[in-house]
C-alpha cells in the first residue's frame, strides 16, 4: 500500500513550500487509495513551540488537506530512538563520539585549510583511547567507507554518491535528543512509509539515509525530491514574493480551494489545465508530471485563480466568508441589503473576499466622496438634472429596470448624455465612480435609504 507523509518542524507558520510538499504527499496518497501521515519533527526544543504546531494544524485544515494517522511527535519517541541506537552500538554499526567542540572546530579549519571539504574524520570510529572524564558523547553511525550509494528519484532521475563523501553522521546528541537524519529514518520504517516526497533541500540527506536503512535490513522507501519555488524574479522565495503563512491567504480574503489550486500547478501540471477540483487533482496526480526545474511563485497568478474561484462560489456562502471581514471593519449589515446579494453583484469585479467586503461597504453606511469629486459634481447643475428624477423615485416601482427607465428618460429630457445623470447621482450615493451599475446599485440600497442619501448630499451643496 502506498503511504505518504507530511513531517514538518514547528519552528514556524506553514509556508507555501511547505503546504505545497503536504498537497503533493496527500494528493498521490489518495491517488493510489493509500494514507496520508502528518508527523511533527519537534526535535529541535530550542526553536519549536505548540505555537508554530497549531498553525500547521490550522494551515492544513483550512486548506482541508486531511491526514489518516496522527499527528505523531517525535518527542514522544525519543525511547524507541534510542532503542535502534543502542541495537546499532552492539551490532559494531554505531559508536560513541567525545570530540569536543573545539576539537571538531579545529579539525574543520584545517581541513578548510588545505582546500578539503569538511566532515567529521572518524577519529572515534575504531578508538581504543579512554574516554575523558565528565564528557556526554554523541553516538554515530558507522557510514560505510567504500562502495556507493544509488537511488532512482522519481523528480530527479538516477543519483549516486560514493560512501567515501559521506562521514559519520551523529544519531544521537550529548543531549539524548536524536538528530533529523537518525529519528527520520527511524520514523519513516516504523511507520512503514512507501513514497517520501519531499523538497530537494533534502537530496544530500538521503544517501545517509538510505545506509541506516541497509544497515537495519530494511525496504527502501521511494523517493521524490521537488525542486524549490522562486520568487517572480527567480530569487528564493521570501515574504514580499509571498512566502509568508498559509493562513495568511485566508486573512487576505483568498478561498483554500483556490490556493490548493495554485498550489498543485506550481511545477506540477495536467496537460493545460488550469483550473481544477480536488477530485481532478487526486485523479491526475503523478510524480512523473512534477517538473525538475524550480517553480516560481506569481502572485498575479493566484490572484486571478482566486477571481475565477470567486465567481462560482455560491453568493450564500460567500456571503457567510464575507461578514467577518466587513465586522472586522466595525460595519453592521443589520439595516441594509441582503449580503448575499450584494456579494452576488460585486463578485465579479473584485479578487479576493477582502476586496469584496471593502466594496460592499457603502451599502451599508455612506461613503465621504473625494473633496475633487464634490468640487466636479456636487454643484447647482447637478441639483437641476437631478431634480425631476428624485421626485419620480419617489413613486416608481423600485426595481433595475424602472430606475433604469427614469435615469434614461431623464437624461433625455434634459438633453445630456447618461453619465451626465448617473455619474453624480453614483457618487452622491455611493461616495465612489467606481461601481456595478447604478440601476442595480441603487434597487439594491432601496428607495428609503437612496432618497436619504441624495437629499443629505444636496443640503451639502454650496449655496
């Protein structure tokens, strides 16, 4: 059976990459009718909080990318770790380490020196020194010194590195608290992982791995090592590029369906498409389709998916995504328009819901126009065109086409052009000349609240 896993750190929000290599991992799980594990690698006690855990919790349940088992924490496993270190010792594939700090510093600097790539030089390999006193060795595992080590990446192709480029890694700290490339493996056998999908930051780990794992008799795990996201300029990913949390997206107004969408094109894709569901996705998924060259992040991009998403999601809920943010913006809906329908007439002229929610505003509490605007339309002249058509709202049947009827009717008896009646009258309304409409503004906003506003605009008007 095939088995995936997402294993963050918690040293921080879920960031994009991040989301993306848990959306790859799930989507081929489900694919092939496998699970799906979400394990935390809270090793690294001085940087991990619970703070960082919830919000890749939370990243991942709003993106709805759901898990079968767990979430597992390594910090809950430190025995079972130290149970394979200490079978590692006895079978002469692990041995204990007392290099200082500064020893292993000097050794590094002169290897550096001498134009040598640094690594640990194994002089506690086959030690028969006495261990000083009062010092907590690190266990290392005994890295083969000849041969090569080979795996076929599904990403990457074919990769070998000679054993003899590999030194011998710590498993174990002084602390007792394994290291990233010892409780990986031993959390990826334990849980009978089949596909570790993965970014390609990660490439050189493997080959260390992959020895553990020979060394413990063990099946191999599959690899897939997916290159990186760049920024639109081709640099790495940072914050301005937006590289920031996932649930950030949800604060700015995107819908997860959409940032899963995005997610699954940046450096995987089906033919041409663009635009499809989550049961498109699981249907299509294959790591062969995955791209070796790094993906880079658009936000233009993603910003014209979330559009796209934006306009076929059903006006009730989107409604619903929408209130918070105008709550957020201490505006009441309790004495205006439906929302749902005010979303259903602005959703296609926005592309996030937060730019919904701020052109949803003035229909429910007036806008203050631009001192420009006032100057351009707030005069002697618009009060005529105006006056003879507010006298007939009062009567007509308050529905698009009639406002419509009389706006035209009256620009005509007026001798102007439309704009001439509707421009002043959608700012004198609205506060904005931007807008859907003025008849489905205005029959929307209702006959109360629009005479309201108009007759308080003119009492502004200079004498």
């Amino acid at each position: 059976m095939v088995r995936t896993r997402f294993a963050p750190s918690p040293t921080g929000y879920l960031h994009i990459g991040g989301a993306r290599t848990a959306l790859f991992s799930w989507a081929y799980a489900r694919r092939h009718g496998g699970k799906f594990i979400l394990r935390i690698e809270d090793t690294d006690q001085e940087r991990s909080t619970q703070q960082s855990t919830q919000a890749i919790l939370d990243g991942m349940a709003w993106l709805n990318i759901d898990y079968d088992e767990g979430p597992f924490y390594q910090m809950q496993r430190l025995q079972r770790y130290h149970e394979v270190a200490e079978q590692l010792l006895r079978d002469n594939q692990a041995y204990y380490c007392y290099a200082s700090k500064e020893e292993l510093d000097d050794m590094r600097e002169r290897q550096l020196a001498a134009g040598l790539k640094p690594r640990y030089d194994g002089r506690w390999r086959d030690s028969k020194q006495t261990p000083p006193a009062g010092v907590k060795p690190v266990i290392r595992f005994k890295n083969p010194l000849e041969g090569h080590v080979t795996f076929n990446d599904h990403i990457k192709g074919r990769i070998t590195v000679a054993n003899h480029e590999l030194d011998d890694l710590v498993m174990i700290r002084s602390d007792g608290i394994p290291t990233y490339n010892f409780s990986v493996v031993i959390d990826d056998l334990d849980m009978n992982i089949s596909h570790v999908i993965r970014g390609d930051d990660h490439v050189n780990n493997t080959p260390r791995q992959i020895n553990i794992l020979k060394t413990l008799d063990a099946s191999l795990p599959e690899y897939a090592h997916v290159p990186m996201i760049l920024g639109a300029n081709g640099e790495r990913l940072s914050k301005r590029h937006g590289a920031v949390s996932v649930m950030q997206y949800q604060e700015d107004g995107y819908l997860p369906d959409a940032l899963l969408n995005y997610l699954a094109r940046l450096g995987w894709s089906h033919g041409d498409e663009e635009i499809f569901s989550r049961e498109e996705l699981i249907e299509w998924f294959d790591l062969s389709a995955i791209s070796r060259s790094p993906a880079k992040f658009n936000p233009e991009k993603l910003h014209w998916l979330n559009q796209q998403y934006l306009k076929k999601t059903n006006d009730q809920h989107l409604a619903e995504l929408t209130k918070p943010f105008l709550d957020r913006d201490n505006c009441s809906i309790t004495n205006g328009p439906d929302l749902s329908r005010v979303v259903g007439l602005l959703k296609e002229r926005v592309n996030t819901i937060e730019e919904l929610a701020d052109a949803s505003i003035y229909f429910y509490r007036p806008l203050e126009p631009t001192d420009d605007l006032k100057t351009q339309f707030f005069n002697d002249e618009t009060k005529t065109l105006l006056s003879d058509l507010i006298e007939k709202f009062h009567h007509i049947e308050w529905a698009r086409e009639s406002i419509h009827h009389e706006i035209k009717t009256a620009a005509k008896n007026q001798d102007v052009k439309l704009p001439k009646i509707a421009m002043p009258l959608r700012v004198m309304v609205t506060g904005e000349i931007h807008t859907p409409s003025i008849d489905a503004v205005l029959e929307l906003l209702g006959r109360e609240e629009t005479l309201n506003r108009v007759k308080a605009r003119i009492a502004e008007f200079p004498n």
